[in-house]
DNA sequence: ACCATTATTGAACACCGTTCATTAACAACT
DNA sequence: AGTTGTTAATGAACGGTGTTCAATAATGGT
C-alpha cells in the first residue's frame, strides 16, 4: 500500500498494547508514553497516532485486556466451601491482582476521565463482575432480592476500591497498619454480618 | 538585600500558597503548575524554586492546611444526639467538604508520592483525626478497647476513601447509582451494627 | 565610590501529548 | 515503461510540564 508498512495494521496494534502493557509492568505509569511505546515499537510516537485517536483511548484497550484478565480469574476460582468462604476468596484474589500489577490499577482508576463517555463494554464488564459478587451474597443470604444484593455488592466494591487505592498510592500506612487484605476481609466480614448465614 | 524583593519572603510563600490553593479550587489539580502560580502572583516559574524545594513540596503544604481545615471542621460539629448520629454528621460533612474541595483531595491523595518521607506533622494530622472517629465509635460501643476502635475507625475510612476516590474520579456511577453519602452512611452501619449500641 | 550580597530572572534541558505537511514506496493504469 | 494515485511512516513543530543555573540588578555596608 504505502511506505514500508512494516507491519500490517491489526499486528502493530497488538504490538503497540503488548508493549504498553510491559512498560505498564516494569515501569508503572509514569513511565508509559507515546514515545516510550514507539522506541520499543521501532516506529515514530507519531505512527501511534495512525492507529490510536489519543493515549486515553490506547489505554482504554489496555484496560479492557485488564477487565478480561480479571473476569477470568474469577472464572477460575474453585467453587468449594460456604459463600462466604468463596466471597473472602474472590475479594482476596482481586486484590493481589491488583498489588500484582499496580499500573493496571492506575490505568483503570487513574487520571481524571473525560465524562459522558465510557464505552457500553467497559460498563457491562463491570456490571458482569459486580454480579457475581451479588450473587454470591445471595446465595450468602438468600433473604436478599437481587437490587438489594447488588447495592452490597457496589458498596464492598467501593470499599474495597479504597483500601488498593491507598495501598498502591502507597498512602495505606499513612492511615493504618493492617494490610490491605485484612482490612478488606473485615469489612466483608461487616457485610456479612449483617445478614442470616 | 537584593533585587526589588518585591515582596519578604514569608509575604511571598503565603501569597504563592494562596495562589496554589484559588487556581485547585477554580482550575483543578489539572490547572495547578508552577508557571501559573508564578503569573498570577507576578513572579516567574524559577522564583518559586527560591521558596519551595519542589512542586510536591509545595503541594504538601497545601495539604497541611487542607487537614487543618478538616481538623477545625470536625471541630464545629454539634455535640448532640447519639454517637451513631454524630458519626453519620463526621462522616457526611468529610465527604461534603471534599466534594466541594474535590482538587484538594486530589492533592492529599494524587500522583504516585515519594516513598519513606511523609513528614511527621501529616502522620500525626490523620491520626488525630482518625481519633476523634475511634473516639466515637467506643462511645457507641463502650466494650470496644481502644486499639479495637482504632481498628474499626481505619477500616471505615478506608472505605469512605474509596467512596471519595471514585466520586471525585467521576467513576462512581460507573459502579452504581448510589450516592457517595449514601454507600458511607451503609458501610457506617455496617460497622456499628456489629457491636452492642 | 566601591563592593559584596542576594532576590529575581531568562534561557535552557529533557520531557510530555498531539498535529500535520512531507516523504517514500508500492499498485494500478495508461 | 512511464506516470499517477494512494497511503504508511515520519520529522518537525506547538504549546505545555518540572526543574536548574548562570547572569543580572539593586541594595546595605564599608
């Protein structure tokens, strides 16, 4: 078609979200730039352009990845023991992911968003994952009707999301010493608590 | 002593904070930068440097007053009603004041902070604030220790953490069509229904 | 009148995201 | 074979960032 075209178009795009999830890796956030990409890449930051219309919407493609990896770690959980031995498990789970690939957090939650507009994929992974956690609070407390057990859900999530928030803005000890994964367990544990087991 | 000193010193680092603090209320965290403070106090970018050692020292500074204000906040609130009902006003005027503030915090929790050197006037602010919510919940629930109600309280900031972290981020209805007050007035109850009232 | 002191600054450095006219290689048509 | 059109890739620029530092300029003291 063109110049060299050294690589057909779909391959340099994996490539470019390959190598941006690396950097993501070995050198967090701050080390992940158009520039960055493209030297690893052997191409311009330029030629990043022809293939992603911003650096927010590369990012976007790396979470998305990240969404996936997450939906099937929870796919893989063993489904043995009490729902509450399963929720402890998931939540457990989901945050050593997240101390595991730190970056990938800040991809997701970080930098303030351009509003109206995230993608329906991004809300429906979402909504996917929060379901499996109201529904495993339901069969925690079968009392429960659905739009109560996913309003849990959300609120676990929610403070869930703080405890990794300040865990890997490294700011948790600033406010406590318990470690993120006790702190989550306890505050399941109030959850739960709250409803015949 | 020198060149115009247009301005003492101490003058100068007040009239820079001032400027830091009305451009995160007016412009955002995204607004905030050495040269914009610099114009708008009528010095250049490099004259900062003679007052600050860096931006993020400069933040910090800011965020020393920010925890003042919160301190002298939680200071007004009315001594009246059941600990429960002061702990829901604690709570709910916390998230009020940074939902108003919403750059502040920014600034308190943003950007990825250099390890190993919080100062100790920041540690000790949070941990007195922290006590005034452990205070709190030993009043409601009088057989909690201390060491058990400081426990409980960093929990249940955590938790509003993540309530603020996503509201302030714009992702919280990514997650649910709760409010922010609302998911921390329930985990709050989370917590209290725990122990004997 | 001179000098030392020092607050202030302009200019630079190395980055950033992003845009765009130019270049270079190929396909296709005469 | 020669020409033309298409287009992937790029170099260079724009305006921004934090930060450094040698040069400047005004003052107080001698």
């Amino acid at each position: 078609m063109s110049r060299p075209q050294r690589l057909p178009r779909e391959e340099l795009r994996q490539s470019i979200l390959e190598t941006a999830r690396e950097i993501l890796r070995h050198e967090g956030v701050e080390g992940l730039s158009a520039r960055a990409i493209a030297r690893r890449v052997g191409y311009t930051a330029a030629s990043i352009y022809n293939v992603f219309d911003s650096m927010s919407d590369l990012l976007m493609e790396v979470n998305r990845d990240t969404l996936a990896r997450i939906g099937s770690l929870f796919a893989q959980l063993p489904a043995t023991g009490t729902p509450r031995d399963r929720l402890h498990r998931l939540c457990g789970e989901y945050i050593r992911f997240m101390q595991d690939n730190p970056a990938l957090f800040g991809a997701l939650f970080g930098g303030t968003r351009q509003r109206e507009a995230f993608p329906d994929w991004y809300v429906q992974a979402i909504r996917a994952l929060l379901g499996q956690v109201g529904g495993l609070l339901r069969e925690h407390a079968p009392a429960l009707d659905e739009s109560q057990a996913m309003e849990l859900a959300e609120q676990l999530y929610v403070a869930i999301h703080g405890t990794l928030a300040l865990d890997l803005g490294r700011r948790l000890d600033l406010v406590t010493g318990q470690s993120a994964q006790g702190i989550a367990g306890a505050m399941l544990d109030a959850v739960l608590a709250r409803y015949p087991s």
